[in-house]
C-alpha cells in the first residue's frame, strides 16, 4: 500500500494535473476563469480575497522552502534547525490562520449572497471541500506537529527527502511512510486537490496577469475637456 500511496499516486496525479489542463486549455478556453462574482457583492470579497490569495502565496513559498531546500543548506546558510521550527510556526501558523478565514469569508459570502450562490455549480462546492480540507489540515501538522516542542515531528527528515525523490524518478516511499498520520492525510489530499485542479475555476492560478506588469500605461483624458462639436452642428455663434 505505502508502494502505491507514495511511488505510484504521485506520478498519475502529475498526469492528471497536466493533461487536464492541456485539455482544459485547448476546448474550454472560455471556461478558463474565475467566473467572477464583483458585480453581485463587494464588501466581503475585498476582504476575504486578500485575506485568502496573500495567505496561499506565503503559504506556498513555505511548503517550496521546506520540501525543496534541504535541512543541510539551511544550516550551511546559519539558520539552526530552531530558527527555521520557529519560522514555519510563527510564519506559518500566520499564513495558515489567514488563508482559512478569507475562504471562510468567501465561502459564507458564497452562501448568502444570492445571485453568488446561484451561480455555485456542484463543481465548485466539491472544490471548496477539498480546498478547506487541505487548508486546515496543512495548519493542523504546521500546529500540533511542528509546535510540539521536542516532541514534534521533522518533516523534513521524512516527507521533505521523499517529496525530492520525486523529481529524480526515485521515490524514498519508506521516508514517507515514516511520517505520522497526520501527514499523510494532508499529503493525500493535497494530491487530490491538485488533480481536480484544472477541472474547477483553480485553473486561473495558472494564467496569472504577469503581462499587466510590462503593458503600456493607459492614457486618460480629461471629463473636463469639451469635445469637439459634430461637424453636421451648426454653429449658433
């Protein structure tokens, strides 16, 4: 079971993630959205968005320092194995406790507000699931794991070398299953997330508007400005 969980489950959800996409992209370009619910509600979107998209970004650079860079470079670089606890703690808890309040707030904007509930497919509502799912679980192990004090677990000795094997064709399935419960659950269903990803409005993650950082400026003119009159006017002058 561990060979199939942690060697072979990872490789068809890469599958499914890009392939889906690939599909996604080439006969639902129009589909390719966040269907953007603005002009129903503002109020609590101008909340809960921030609240949630600043939360997953620090949240994501958290998981690429602690899977991707090893233990040994960290230390090589100065930063203890104690800093770095206390970092993904305070940083992490921080990031953790942000994002789930702004999908709370999104989603309990979501539910009553009408018109945005109306246009809630059961697409969405099973994305929501698993998103909050791996939210709060992602805060759980962050809490309880590495706030344990001597008692916490190192994911670091353990999923981090097995998330790395990936790359190199080379799954280290016995680190993982190593790891406590806790974080094997989390993992699984950060996996399922991501392949049901390019299936909901999560695709617009990937065509972020990186473009609006190099475009022209957009030139305004005047409302004082008085435009020129028709040229079929007659001038009462």
């Amino acid at each position: 079971m561990n060979a199939v969980l942690w060697g072979v489950l990872p490789y068809v959800m890469v599958v499914v993630l890009v392939a889906g996409s690939i599909w996604r992209y080439r006969y639902d370009k129009f589909g390719w959205t966040t269907r953007s619910s603005q002009l129903y509600e503002s109020r609590l979107l101008r909340i809960g968005s921030p609240l949630f998209h600043f939360g997953i970004l620090v949240v994501i650079v958290g998981h690429v320092g602690g899977l991707v860079i090893p233990e040994s470079w960290t230390e090589a670089a100065g930063v203890s194995e104690g800093i770095y606890h206390v970092n993904a703690l305070v940083f992490g808890g921080i990031a953790g406790a942000c994002t789930l309040a702004g999908i709370a707030i999104l989603i309990y904007r979501r539910r009553r507000t009408g018109p945005v509930f109306m246009a809630t497919t059961a697409n969405d509502k099973a994305m929501y699931v698993v998103l909050v799912a791996a939210i709060a679980l992602g805060l759980w192990t962050t809490l309880v794991s590495v706030g344990a004090g001597s008692e916490a677990h190192d994911y670091r000795e353990s999923v981090s070398p097995w998330f790395r094997s990936l790359f190199v064709l080379q799954p280290d399935v016995d680190s993982m299953a190593a790891a406590p419960v806790e974080f094997h659950v989390h993992t699984l269903v950060g996996m399922l997330l991501f392949a049901i990803w390019p299936f909901t409005r999560l695709v617009h993650a990937f065509t972020a508007p990186v473009h609006y950082l190099f475009r022209p400026y957009i030139v305004y003119r005047s409302r004082d400005a008085v435009p020129p009159a028709p040229g079929w006017t007659r001038s009462r002058r």
